[in-house]
DNA sequence: TACAAAGGTGCCAAAATCTGGCATCTTTGT
DNA sequence: ACAAAGATGCCAGATTTTGGCACCTTTGTA
C-alpha cells in the first residue's frame, strides 16, 4: 500500500469512528504507529484539521468544520463543478456524452489521482448554501481583437510570444512564454502559457497585455502525415 | 526532481519539440534514457498517446489528437468545470470568494496534485465547439420525500443504512453502505457511499434505492465539546 | 501528587522503490 | 547491409519509505 491510499484510509477511518487512537489507526490501516504519525502529519500539511487530545483518555478526531478551511476546493467548488459539467452538456455545450448515465464514474477517472481525494473531502461534509434558481452566463466577455493575430500566429505555429504584462500591482514587466492555452473566467480571457525563465505554467489576464508578438521558432517539425493532416485549430470560442 | 514533475517535464519537451527522440528527452529533463523510457510507459498507461518511431530517422510525438481518447476529463469538459464554477458565483450560488480576482490559482491549489496534470492536459488542445448563449439548469431535480428520514437519520447519527438496489441492468441486490455525500446530477439524485463489502466508495441512483433503513451504530462517540456542538448539518440542497 | 495512557519527535537500520548502465532485441530509412 | 532509433530485461547502486526504539510532553484519575 502506498503512502496516498493509506492516507486516505485514515481519512476514511477517522470518519468512520469518530475518535481513535493512533494504536487503533495503525491497526485498522495496517501500519506502525511511527507511519500513522507521520501520515497525520502529512494530512495536517494538506490541509486536514485532525485534533488531538493528548493524555490519557485522549485520541484523534477530524474536525467538522475543517473543510471549510482547506485549501483544497470547497464543497460548494465541487458541486458547482458537477453542477458546472452536467447543465452545460444539457445546454448542448459539450459535443460528448461521456458523463451520460454513468453519474461520477467519468468524474472520478478524470481526476488526476486514481483515488479521488478531493471528492472525498466533499463527502466529508455536505452544505452547499441556498440555490439561486437560475445561472446567469451572460456577458461571457470578449477578446480584445487587436491581439488575436499574434496570438492565432503562436499558437498555429507554435512560436514563443513576447509581450508587456501589467501585473494585478500594476508593475510591468516584459515577458516571453510558450503559449498553451486561452481561457475565459467570464468576463475575462486569460493566456495560460509556460514561462521558460520561471520554469512554471503562469497565467495572464488578457486586458494586462499589451503588444504581443511572435519572436522565435520554436523548432515545431512536421515529421508525420499525422501531423500533416492534424494541425489542431486554434479556436478562440 | 519526483517522477511525477519528470513525466510532466517530458509531456511539455514532447508539445514544444513536436518531435524529439530519447536522448534529446533525456537531456533536456535530466535523466537517462532508461528512466525517460519507464516514463513514458507510464504515462501511456495514463492514457497519453505519445507515438514512437523505430528505425533510422524515427522520433517520438505527442499524438495531436490523444486528448479525445484518454480517459482524462476532456477539454471541454475541464473548460465547462471553470466556467461552472465562475457562473455559478456570478449567479450567487456560492457563498465563498475563492475565486474572485484570483483566476486559477485557487483551482490550481485545489486539483489533488501540487501540479495539474490535468489542466497540462487541456493546454495540449483547446478545442470546445460552438457554444450555446445560455445555460438552462431549470429541472434540477428532486428527491422522493420517502426516502428522506432514513437518510436524515444515518446522515446525522452515522449509522450505517441498508437499502435494496436495482442497478443499471435492472438486477435487484441489497447494500449495506456508510452513506458519505448526496450529490445531484441534475435532475438525478445519487447517494456516495462506502460500500465496505466491495471496499470501496459506490454511487446509487436514488430513484434505484427501495425500502432504505438505518441498520447499526457505527460505533460514533461523542467525546469533545466540538462534536456536541458541531454535528454537521446535513441539508438537501 | 504519582501514575498511566495518550500523542509527538529524533534517530537509525532495514525494507522497498527508483534510477542508471549495460547487453540485447526489433524496426526502418538509406 | 548497415546504422539509427525505440523497447525490454536484468542487476547493482542510490534514494526514499517504513518500523522500532528511546524518550519527551500532556492530561485524566486514583
């Protein structure tokens, strides 16, 4: 068993039993007390509130009201998400059915872990608040078309672009990144790219950049008649 | 550097490359080419389509269109969860801030890994087909009042509940869970549960569920003043 | 107040896993 | 035919994880 699915077996088991010993824990999960111990620290790293109550006739226990203090998604993030998936393929915005009938089972393979943790973070607890009747997706917000030339030549082409950034403090800043993808956190665009020179994937608000353009090859070749065929459209929704 | 942010490195070498062979790869994220060949195993295991080229001139790529097949959240799909989450608080529907100005930092935080494997996945291709101009979420669905006391009554005292269960192929079979979550796929209600005969979570229909009733204390005690004041709410949303 | 029971920490050796190198095989363009 | 490129199996060394131990702190109770 590897150090995830024993955490989440303690996780899984804290609920369960409300209180326990760290004894009991290792008995149930099948470790040592020391890799219990280590393991609550690591949750506790994560994000989990896991009380203790030292001296004799203490023990462990969650704490109820932890979820809502993690930083991992919220119970009502997950639920906006399920909400999120199922109401847009209903409105016909997803092309696929993969979600159809098979209720979770797509969500849970989806997410990066094979066990899904943060879903069953959510089952610790669930309150999503009041419901509003009625989601309001207008005002989607647009794209400045003064930068879409550079943008559509970058990513056709998959060449670095190059371009002056405003930062949310108001700093300037040049920057050069591989473009990979444009979102819309409506009203806003947003460029995900990676920035070689901070060795991590960044994101900037489109209504921040200013004079982009194209400035390198980045050595794309076209090997393959799957490549020939495939060029993938870039399609700016 | 954990093989994790390896294979990560690898799938970026292999989308700016476009065509690169082992060595390039092994160079270019620091291992050798035996590790670069363990990873790449594993990342098809994951559902990557990363082509190989044997013989003089050959190569390995990134298959442009492996992101419809892999058994990962589709493009659409990740972009239908950020737009859900964004229009569900415009509309009010969360109570939380967390995603205010941020963008995606907080969906970052908040994915399992440190690293999102799969929002890299949704760089490799942004491709969403048309949109609709509006979402219709009326007919969220409701759930039969009959089964709500039994349910109420494992939620709040942690009991196990027992119920029979006509699944997809209509057989009839009965399940004694530790009911964890209600989740709506609209207009489906599903009971989350861990099903500690099968060892792991399961997810029923509730239109599927019969004659449900609590069956055994799972041995929740009460022992801290933060559990008699804090037995969560279970509210149907 | 002493004591026992519970969590917490540091350290080290054993166990498990990961990594790199090597030999060898298969495939394919020239 | 040959060379270049991916694929596989194996083994030894490196790294990480785990368990055991000693010892500490905290706290309810006799």
């Amino acid at each position: 068993m590897n150090s995830r699915t024993r955490q989440d077996a303690i996780i899984r088991s804290l609920r369960r039993n409300g209180t326990t010993t760290l004894d009991a824990l290792g008995q149930d999960v099948g470790a040592s007390r020391r890799t219990i111990l280590r393991d609550i620290a690591a949750l506790r790293d994560d994000g989990f509130v896991i009380h203790a109550d030292r001296g004799r006739g203490g023990g462990l226990y969650l704490d109820p009201q932890s979820i809502q203090t993690t930083p991992r998604l919220s119970v009502a993030e997950v639920f906006a998400l399920i909400l999120g998936i199922t109401s847009m393929r209903a409105a016909g915005y997803l092309p696929f059915s993969a979600l159809a009938d098979a209720g979770l089972a797509k969500i849970e393979k989806a997410l990066p872990s094979d066990k899904i943790r943060d879903l069953r973070l959510l089952l610790d607890c669930l309150y999503v608040g009041p419901l509003a009747p009625q989601v309001d997706t207008s005002n989607l917000g647009e794209m400045d078309p003064e930068l879409l030339p550079a943008f559509e030549t970058a990513f056709l082409q998959r060449r670095f672009l190059s371009f002056g950034y405003r930062d949310a403090k108001g700093a300037e800043t040049h920057r050069t990144v591989e473009p990979q993808a444009m979102l819309i956190l409506p009203p806003l665009w947003y460029l995900v790219a990676w920035d070689p020179a901070r060795q991590d994937f960044r994101h900037f608000r489109m209504d921040r950049i200013s004079t982009p353009n194209c400035v390198e090859d980045t050595g794309f070749r076209r090997r393959r008649v799957i490549f020939e065929a495939g060029v993938r459209p870039i399609r700016y929704v």
